[in-house]
DNA sequence: ATTTGACTTTTTTAGTTATAAAGTCAAAAA
DNA sequence: TTTTTGACTTTATAACTAAAAAAGTCAAAT
C-alpha cells in the first residue's frame, strides 16, 4: 500500500524489528533475526526494505511520528496549555522508558553514533521544542503564562527533561531501567514540572 | 611534606598534570609528558605517586576539594541562603568549562570508565549534594524557603545542572566548547535557578 | 633525599585473518 | 505479477598476532 508493494507484511516487520531494537539495540539485532520473528527469509526484508539503516530510521520515525501526532491533535482542542505540558512529560516519560535503546546514547558510544541517526534524533528534539512552542504560544495567548521568548523557553523546557533523563542512564553500566530509578526520574519530573510552571505562569 | 618525602616538586606535578589532563584527557597524557614539563624524567614521578591512576585521581579530588572548600567556608557566614546558591552554581560553571575533560563522559565512553574513576565522580556528587542541602536547611531555618525535603530537593538541584551540562556535551563530537554554547548554557541555568527559587521560596 | 638511565612488564595500536552479518539476484512459488 | 527464497558476494565485526608505546621498576649516581 506504500509504495507498489504492499501488505501487513510490511507492518509486522517494522513490528518485530521495534521490539528487537527496543531490546536489543542496533548492532545487537541482526537481519536475520527479526526475519525469523515472522518466519520469513531474510532475503525478504530486502523486499519491503532496502537495508538495515532504513528500517531502523522507520521504527524510529515512526516511534516518534506515533508521540509527536498524539499531542498534534490536543493542540487545538479547549485543554489548558498547563495540562498539555504535564500531559505530553506523561507521555514522553513512558517513551524513554520503553524505547531507551534506541534513544542516542544507550549502548553504542556518543562519538560512535552515524551522523543520519544523530541527524534523526535532532530532528525529532527540535519538533519536540516546536510543539512545546506552540503549546507555550497558547498559554500566552490564553493569559495564562506570562510573555516569555518562546523559542527559548521551549528549548529550556526539553533541555531540562532531556538532562534529568541522562543523569539516569549516565550513572549505570547497563541500559536497563529498574523501577526504582524509574519511579525517581518520575517524581523528579513532576518537581521540576511545578516549578517550571510556577516559572512562567502569570 | 605531605607522607615523608617532600617539596614543591610534588606540587609541580600535580600543577603539570592537572593541565595535561584538562586539555587533552587521562588517556591522551602520558607520565613521560607530564615529567618533561618540568624538566623532570619519568623515573622521579614514581618518586612522588605509585602510579598514574593516583596522579589522576589526586588532580581530580584536588580540584573537587578546592571548589568545595570555597563553599563551606561561606557556609558559616551570614549571606543568605538563595545567594549561596546561586554562588555555587557560578563556581560550577566555571569549573565545568575548564575541567571537562575530566568529567565523567567526555572522550572516554561512558561504560568504558573504570569504577574507581566512577566512584570518585559519585563521591564528589555526594559531596556536593550535601552541601546544598545544608545551604537549603539554612535557608530553611532562616523562613526564606519552604519547610521542603531536604535530602530529595538537593539531589534535584544537582541533577538539575548536571542535566543541563549533559545536554551541551552529548551534542558535539569534540569535547571542546565554544563560546556560543558556553553562554547558552549559563543562561539556561540562570533561568533554571530562578524557577528552582520560585519553586522552594515561602 | 632525590634523580636517572637502562631495564621489564603491561597496554595500545596496527595489521591480519576468520567469521558473521549485510546485502544481491536469478529462479521458484503463490 | 507479486512475493519469497536459497545460494551467492560483499562488507563489517571479532579474534589473533606482532610491533610500538607507554607504564612501571630498580640499582647506581647525584
């Protein structure tokens, strides 16, 4: 249906792929592998793919794409720019939790990264920043928040949350999360959210 | 002077070191370097440290201790408790730009880190959150901020501003920071402290 | 007490090979 | 005609090895 090609074949490969990058990260999930998942040969994902770096981009795209449109829709609807704040942290929280392998710095190195994935996360944290604008931009209009420089404040906002995120992974050798440090980063969130808000509300 | 044997020699080292290490990283410095600084042969740095993971770990600890140092003294005075804050994070900055190749994740991988280096990093975090804790108890004590948890509050001011520095590194390659983004992130926390007072103030 | 040259040991690096995974394609199956 | 695959080639990774560099030692000199 994409593209000439069709079927759910297609989607249960991306299926199977997220879980395993999920899990396993990159270079830890082979061809072969995710192939196996749905019985097909690997020679078939060349089918619907035309490598591994693409389907990988597409899981994470689509991670993202899946994030990013929940709150597009919120937009425009009668909720208070306050709740879509707190409302899109929820979100995003849970995202980190389920995805942190195939966010930039799990277990291949900072330095290590391909520039088209790092090209790929930055694109996806500036839409985040843009988003988060919008959302200030209605607070504003709204009288809620006071005038603030939007642009600068939005970056702020996903700096902050970002930063509390890494000091999370950065302390531990593996990648796995436990729900203790889970539960903290939460409480964090929900402090650093407070005073965010009490920050920039009129 | 300090165990036996004596000198400024020793201070010399350290003093060489410390600015080897800052520039180019643990790795990237080696003893004979270090020694041919101060006109000195390998053999005599032996004098003076049994290897060079206690060199490393005397400049780092020297340069935890001196930042410290400056703080607690002011502990005991009479500047109000937002101030010294405030005090401490300019410090911190400071520090940071000139000491980031020896923090934790600059040119050397995260998990590549050797556990006593960890450790001491952990250490000095500890540090660091109890003196802001006591700065929050003073500030408590003196009906300037809220009656708040004092224990969870510092660890999320540290974790605050270490996100932030996070943030800047993680972006870039090179571990060299630019003008441009060293003044970025000094206003990010600028307006990170503000909301964090607003948030603790009565 | 301090320094050093000449030494040994350990760690890195560069280069090699073997293995595994990525990626291709003509033929088969649906 | 679309989809799948086995058998293949190419490319990347891992496991070894040899050479070079750096760490670390020590008896003798200052």
């Amino acid at each position: 249906m994409d593209n000439g090609k069709s079927d759910d074949v297609f989607l249960s490969i991306l299926d199977s792929a997220e879980k395993r990058f999920c899990r396993y990260g990159l270079k830890k999930t082979t061809m072969a592998e995710i192939a196996g998942d749905i019985g097909l040969s690997k020679a078939s994902l060349y089918y619907y793919f035309p490598n591994k770096e693409e389907l990988f981009k597409e899981v994470v795209s689509q991670g993202h794409k899946t994030l990013l449109k929940e709150f597009e829709g919120l937009l425009s609807s009668g909720v208070p720019a306050e709740d879509l704040l707190h409302g899109y942290l929820e979100k995003r929280l849970i995202y980190f939790r389920e995805f942190v392998h195939l966010s930039a710095l799990s277990l291949e190195s900072i330095n290590s990264l391909k520039p088209v994935y790092a090209r790929l996360f930055e694109n996806f944290r500036k839409k985040e920043i843009r988003l988060v604008g919008e959302i200030l931009a209605k607070g504003i209009a709204a009288q809620d928040f006071q005038n603030l420089d939007v642009a600068y404040f939005s970056d702020l906002f996903i700096a902050i949350f970002q930063g509390l995120r890494h000091n999370v992974i950065v302390k531990k050798d593996t990648v796995n999360i436990t729900e203790t440090e889970y539960s903290l980063l939460r409480k964090q969130y929900e402090s650093a959210f407070n005073m965010f808000m009490k920050g920039i509300k009129k």
